[in-house]
C-alpha cells in the first residue's frame, strides 16, 4: 500500500458503455498532488461492450483502472456492496457512469475530508443540457434529475438535505461501523444508507467546489420519465419511513 492516502473510485454500471467511456476519460486525469487513486467499475452483468470499454481504458490510463464482474443481476445494493468490498486503502467514492469529473473534483472532496474531520462529504451536479432545455425546468424537475448545487464554504447538510450517490466520499471506518448497503432497499439502498450514517452520529459535509455534470439524455426530459422517477423515489421513501417508524407511519 503507497504511503500515501489512497482512494478506490468506485463506478456501478449496467449496459451504458457509450456514456461510461466518457465518464472514465474524465475520470483518469484528476489533480493528484498528495494522494493516489484507483478507478474500479463494477459491471452488472452488462450485456454491451462495457468489458472492452474499461479494458481500453485501463491501457492507456496513467491510474490504475480495474474492471470487477458482479454476476448474477442481483440489484444496485449488491454491485454498491461489492464495490466496498474491492476498496483499497482508507477511502471510497462513489461516481455514476452518466458523469463527468471536473480535474479538481477528487482533490476537493478530499480536502473537505481532510479540513472537517469529515467522514462522509458529497459533491454537487450541474445537468449537462443546452441552456434553452435546462430553461424549461423548474427546480423540482432539475432535483428529480440529479441537479444539486453548495452555495458558500463546506457545510454540514441537515434535515431532509442528502448529498447524491454519484458524488460522494465515504471513510472505510463508516462502513466497519454501519456495515454495508441493506439488498431490502436496492434502488434506495443509498438512502437508507446515509439515513443510518445520521442515525450513527455522523455529519454529512458539503465539498461545493468537487462538481461533476450529469449526463441527461432527452428521454430524460419528457414527463413520462418525471412521472415514472417521482413514483420510484415515492415508494422508496415509503420503504424508509417504514422501516424507521412501522406501518401507521
């Protein structure tokens, strides 16, 4: 293990090659000025090119690029999981194969980590959209599609805020102490995640400076697809508030 602090990045994907070699060309060039990194995509049995994408990525990157296969197409929870288990070193941030890492993105989460005694720090997105398209939206649609943005220094997010799963920097020792993303939550197993993170006593931090764009497909902003996502993050909640509080809830 390098002396010095190192982070696994971790990608969970199915199927989506063609956005995921832009996300690891992103990825592979981050400012590294006291730390090292890895990048490790685990593959839910994806039935395109994904392998091949990570393999020809991998052989020209200046980092290590690793791909790890999760057979079996057993949910998100259990490719999150599966990703804490391939971790090396101290540090683990999830990153979603539909985005794009700005160069000083790793640094900044890190350096919020470092400065707070943080050991959960989440980053913001910006939609990656033509102006006139992102003009259309309103600020619940541009929540529903991933948009979050930190004004000011690092803060600690409270209430219902909960940074995104796509960006955010988790400790080892977290997950030693909580265990891992519960397989009854899968497609909101990072959720209730972050809600036992809270539950523990852990602060969630802001890193407003670590931005990614998230990739938006057009489909993406025509209202089936709002009335299909705010039905999916319903139930999930639903699922949450039952778990926490029974069924009268």
């Amino acid at each position: 293990m390098d002396e010095k602090t190192h982070i696994t990045v971790a990608i969970c994907t199915y199927t989506r090659a063609n956005y995921l070699k832009r996300c690891l060309e992103s990825l592979v060039r981050q400012e590294t000025p006291d730390f090292t990194y890895e990048v490790v995509v685990v593959d839910d049995a994806s039935t395109d090119h994904t392998r091949e994408t990570v393999e020809a990525a991998a052989a020209d990157a200046p980092v290590t690029v690793r791909y790890v296969l999760q057979p079996g197409r057993e949910g998100l929870a259990h490719v999150r999981n599966r990703a804490v288990a391939e971790m090396r070193g101290d540090w683990l941030v999830f990153f979603d194969d539909d985005q794009l890492a700005d160069p000083h993105w790793l640094r900044s989460l890190l350096a919020v980590a470092r400065e707070r005694d943080a050991k959960v720090v989440g980053g913001p997105r910006r939609l990656h959209l033509p102006e006139d398209a992102l003009a259309r939206l309103g600020p619940v649609t541009r929540s529903l599609l991933g948009e979050s943005f930190y004004d000011g220094p690092p803060a600690k997010l409270s209430g219902k805020e909960l940074p995104t799963t796509g960006n955010l920097l988790i400790a080892r020792a977290i997950f030693d102490e909580l265990g891992h993303f519960d397989p009854k939550f899968s497609g909101n197993e990072d959720t209730e995640f972050l809600h036992r993170v809270r539950r523990a006593g852990h602060d969630i931090w802001t890193a407003p400076e670590a931005m990614c764009a998230h990739l938006i497909p057009k489909y993406r902003t025509e209202p089936a697809y709002f009335r299909w996502t705010s039905l999916r993050w319903g139930h999930g909640f639903a699922k949450i508030d039952h778990q926490k509080h029974g069924r009268m809830w």
